[in-house]
C-alpha cells in the first residue's frame, strides 16, 4: 500500500481538519451514512473530491477496510508565494516564477518543474483545485527536480496574480492567437509566466489579468506546444535575457 494514503472515515476526516496536506479525497459511489460530513469537510478546505467505485478504493488501499473514503496525501511539502519572492530578494536577483493555470497531466507537471529547476526559476505557482499536485509521478518525472525548487500552491490563481503585481512583478502569458512574438518581452524585468492547461489553455480572467499576452511562433502545421515544452521555451529566453545584459 502507498504510505501516502489514508483510509477509514475517522482516520481521514481527522487528516482534513488537522490540515494534512491532502491532494484528493476519494468516495465511493455507494458509500452511506456520515459521508456528507467529510466531503463537506473536504470542499470546505479545497480539496478535489472524487467519486469512484469500491474495486478502486480496495486498490488504493491495499485492500484493507476503507468504509468506502481515502485520502491521497501530498508527498512534497509546499511553500509559500511569499518563499518565492524572498528566494529571488535572498539571491540579489529579479523574481522569475512560473504560473501554471490548470495543469492536469501529472508528467507535464514534472517535466515543467525539471526545466525550471534546471535554469534556476525562483518558483512555481499552482492552483489547489482542477489541477495536478506535487504527487509520486511528478516527483519520478522531474528526475528528483522537486526536491531544489519551491512549489507554491494557492487557492486561486488570479489572487497570486494581484499579488505579484502589487510587488512589481509583469504577468507574461501565451496565446496562439497573440500578435507579440514572445521573443519581444524584456525578461530582465520581474517576471511571472503563465502556462495554460494542457487542452484549454489560460482561463479568461487569468488572461484578462496578464500585462502581455504573447505567442511562440509556428513554422509547421500545428499551431500549439506541449504545456512542458513552451514552458522551457520561455524560461530558456527569459534566462538568455538576463545572461545577455549581465
């Protein structure tokens, strides 16, 4: 069984109000009783909850008495936006963060945070919700990545936005109808990039909300990159930049 689980209704409902760091709560689908407390519980502190059959808890569980609810536990312990900025102050140096809105697949997650530690990103920004966490896979995928970069995961992407702003940081996101080369922004500025979900890409507000709206010019047939791939795509001009000026 993976040690990062938690199962049993007591057991879980104790993980949730205790502020365990949990990634997903699990319910099955003919679960009775006080169940409505603990998913109650759950959305209360923003936890993704998600319904499944019994085979699956069994599963996860290792086939011990689950009482139909399980809780899948964060294995990274997640920083503060407030880590972030302070990091790039404590290195003398113009913050550089990703904004992820919305990333589901769990090794774009880890390649995205591979690249970024690879070319000294300061952090990384996720959403609690509708989003993958920090979980086994991603660790694997960033090939041990996530143990020297600050992951920062907040209720609402947006909020992290404004607050930023007010720090002096530019917003940068893409578009594949954008008319900015994205070659054209300074990068030796404050800067936070935005990467879009992997099918829907930036959330209207979040675009709404960005200083540049920018695109990652095509020369072939498809219009569009990997989440993983524009983002080294932009961290990579972003860091060229900066070593040009200096």
């Amino acid at each position: 069984m993976n040690e990062n689980i938690i199962y049993g209704r007591n057991p879980v409902m104790e993980a949730i109000t205790s502020g365990h760091e949990i990634e997903k709560l699990y319910v099955s689908k003919t679960a009775k009783g006080n169940i409505s407390k603990i998913i109650k519980a759950a959305r209360d502190k923003n936890i993704i909850v998600s319904t499944t059959d019994n085979a699956t808890l069994d599963k996860l569980s290792g086939y011990n008495n689950h009482q139909g609810v399980l809780a899948s536990c964060s294995v990274y312990k997640y920083f503060e936006l407030e880590d972030i900025l302070n990091y790039a102050e404590e290195k003398n140096e113009k913050p550089l963060i990703l904004l992820l809105d919305g990333i589901t697949d769990t090794h774009n997650l880890g390649a995205i945070i591979r690249s970024a530690e690879a070319f000294s990103v300061h952090g990384i920004v996720i959403p609690k919700r509708r989003a993958v966490g920090v979980n086994s896979t991603v660790v694997k995928t960033s090939a041990g990545a996530t143990e020297y970069i600050k992951v920062a995961k907040v209720s609402n992407i947006n909020n992290a936005i404004n607050v930023l702003k007010k720090q002096g940081v530019w917003i940068v996101g893409s578009s594949v109808n954008a008319k900015t080369d994205f070659r054209d922004v300074d990068y030796t500025l404050p800067i936070a990039i935005v990467i879009g979900s992997e099918g829907e890409g930036m959330s209207k507000l979040v675009k709404k909300n960005c200083d540049y709206i920018t695109k990652i010019p095509m020369l072939g047939h498809m219009n569009s990159l990997n989440a993983s791939v524009a983002a080294s795509l932009f961290i990579y001009e972003a860091i060229r930049q900066r070593n040009s000026k200096a």
